[in-house]
C-alpha cells in the first residue's frame, strides 16, 4: 500500500517537475522571440537553455504554474472537505520543439467519488476558477506596476534599437507573422487604470514581457475553465443553479452559439471555388463531430449542420469583415467528443443558498472579466 502511494505522489511530483521544465523552455522562447534549439554560436536562435535564459523563463513559468496549481488545489481541498476521493492534479506538459507553446495544455485533477449534491457539485466547481483569479490579480498588478523602461524592448530586439522609441512606425509595416494577444476588460482596466502609459509595450511586444503574459494566460485559463458548458468549472457552476433539467436544455443551445462564432469568417461568398471544394466539406464533417453527440438522433445532427453553414454564409455576405476565432473549433472538438456538453444528476437537487447563488453571479462576472474572444491573434 505504502508503494503505492508512494508511486503515485511520484507520478505527480514528476508531472509537475516536466512541466515546470517545458514552461520555463516556452517562456525563454517567447520571452527572448526565437525557438531554444541548440544552433552554432553565430545563429540568430538561442542556443542550448543556459541559466540566463533559464531566469527569463522561470519568470513566465513560476508565476504562471502557481496560478494553475491554485486553481487545481482549490477544486482538491474543496473536494476533500466533502471527504470525496480525489486525486493530487496531474500536470500536462508539452513542448513540440518546432514551434512555440505555452509549455503545457493545463492540468486536472481526478474525481473518484460520485458526487452526490448539487451543492457539492457547486462547490468543487467555483473553487478553482475563485483560487486561480484571486492569486492572479495580484501577478497583473506588480506585473503592471513593474514594468521595464521602453529602451528593454531593445535586448529582445536590437534591430529596433536603430529607430529609437519611434520603432513602431518602421518595423510593423508588416505585420505578417506577428503574434497579438487579444483584449479583456480585465487586462484593459490594467493597462489603462494601472499601469504607466509611458512604460507600456506595444502590443506587438507583450509576449516579451513574461509576467504579463503568465497573468495573460491565467485569466484565459480561468475564463475557459469558466465557460458555462457540460462538465467544465462554468458547467458545474451553472448546474447547481439552475439544476439538471434546465442545465441540459440551456447547454447545447450555448455550445451551439460558441460552435457558431468560433467558425465565423470559414465560409464566404469571397472563397475560391478551388479552395471551397475540399474545405467546405472538410468543415461540415467537423460540425458532424461535434454536433452528433448533442441530439438524440443523427439527423438532427444534419440539421444543425445546414443550420450553422447557412447562418455563418449569411453572416458572411452581410458582413464581410466578420470573423470568429478558429482556435476555438479544436476547443469545441475536445467539449463534444471527450469532455461532454451534458451534466449528470445529483441525487440532492435542494437549491443552492443565498450565498451560493450571489457567488455564482460573481463568478459569471469573472468570466466576463476574463474572457477574449480572439485570445492570439496570429497573423
């Protein structure tokens, strides 16, 4: 029994510890602007991490991996206070080499209880997201309130450094290739109520700035944990206050809607015959995916299908400049066929107190603070 155990906490101390390692590569890279590959020492990419790079990653993965281990955490102490079985998070790392990542796709921790209320269910669900965004608030502010002079953007890049200060107006003429984070109220208000104008970067340049972009990153974390669709935090949530009957009515209707924006912009009056071909079909046998295991028979699955082409057609022709966010269709893939857009019962369907329901509208309000419709831009 004690290897067990013993195994076990060694699976999730390893996971932590590979992650921390893939977090702090992805943090030099976007810090610094060019893959960690291991080129000759007259290569314009950096080399092998040594300990410069590895402290200007620490400074993304640190901050970043506390908020998500916070969130973690909140949701396993929440659930042993209800004597749930739970297990330690596990840690996701991940880094292709080839391109840049965050370092990891999260972490989770496993139920092994049946949870029985859906008070529990409440709780357990708005502990994560409330732990993770309290210890965020404070990383934007001294992220915020911390920023380097103007003139740091020029260790990063020293071509700018010929322009002076002035560099925008020459450098992004172009801006193929370029990497934006797209806004929230929450990182507005940061930047426009905290911050010093003088000393914030362009945005162009903020995944050059690391602990902004952990708190970047914390708050998307947050607001998709939060989104209120099957089993996800926001699900739970949603769930205990409006129970199981109108939860898996109000579900699919919202994954419909997120279905919707995500693929505004893929289907248009504008595209190529050539290119219509083979990505139109491609694109409804997506929506096949990801609709079948929302209607009880499949040819609803093929209504929803013409429905949503034909919407985000008309959009297209009405609207031209009108785009969703195509990232999200992966997100949406993942929700359908693995995570679900339904919510199981409670056998304790008792209404949620008072407070319980005020904390639920607080947690909507931080979704909405979080939240970004287009979370990078990659142009």
């Amino acid at each position: 029994m004690l290897y067990k155990k013993a195994k076990g906490y060694a699976l999730h101390i390893f996971l932590f510890l590979l992650t921390l390692f893939t977090t702090t590569i992805a943090g030099a890279e976007w810090l610094y602007g060019r893959p960690i590959y291991g080129y000759a020492p007259d290569s314009e990419l950096v080399q092998w991490m040594d300990w410069q790079h590895a402290k200007g990653g620490l400074l993304f993965s640190l901050p970043f991996l506390f908020v998500l281990t916070c969130h973690e955490f909140g949701h396993y102490f929440t659930a042993r206070y209800y004597k749930i079985r739970v297990t330690l998070p596990y840690y996701i790392p991940m880094w292709l080499g080839f391109t840049s990542t965050i370092g990891t796709m999260g972490a989770f921790i496993r139920i092994k209880d049946r949870i029985f209320s859906k008070k529990e269910f409440f709780d357990v669900g708005i502990a994560g997201p409330l732990a993770g965004f309290v210890v965020a608030l404070p990383l934007l502010y001294y992220g915020f309130t911390h920023l380097p002079e103007p003139e740091y953007i020029f260790q990063i890049h020293p071509a700018y450094e010929q322009y002076g200060l002035n560099y925008p107006q020459y450098v992004y003429k172009n801006t193929l290739g370029t990497i934006t984070l797209g806004d929230n109220l929450l990182f507005l208000f940061f930047e426009n109520y905290v911050a010093d104008a003088r000393l914030l970067p362009n945005k162009y340049e903020l995944i050059h700035y690391p602990l902004l972009f952990a708190g970047y990153l914390s708050l998307f974390f947050t607001a998709l944990n939060l989104l209120p669709i099957g089993q996800l935090d926001g699900g739970h949530i949603l769930y205990g206050l409006i129970g199981y009957r109108n939860f898996n009515r109000l579900s699919p209707v919202l994954f419909f809607v997120f279905i919707l924006y995500a693929g505004l912009g893929i289907l248009s009056p504008d595209t190529p015959m050539e290119t219509a071909q083979w990505a139109y079909p491609t694109y409804a046998i997506y929506l096949f995916l990801v609709f079948q295991r929302t209607v009880p028979h499949i040819k609803y699955a093929f209504m929803l299908i013409a429905v949503t082409m034909a919407i985000q057609f008309g959009l297209a022709w009405l609207f031209p400049d009108l785009n969703g966010y195509p990232g999200w269709l992966l997100f949406g893939l993942i929700l359908s066929r693995f995570l679900g857009i339904f919510h199981p019962p409670a056998p304790d369907e008792r209404p949620l107190s008072t407070g319980r329901k005020v904390l639920g509208c607080v947690a909507l309000l931080v979704f909405i603070l979080c939240f970004s419709p287009t979370p990078l831009v990659i142009k």
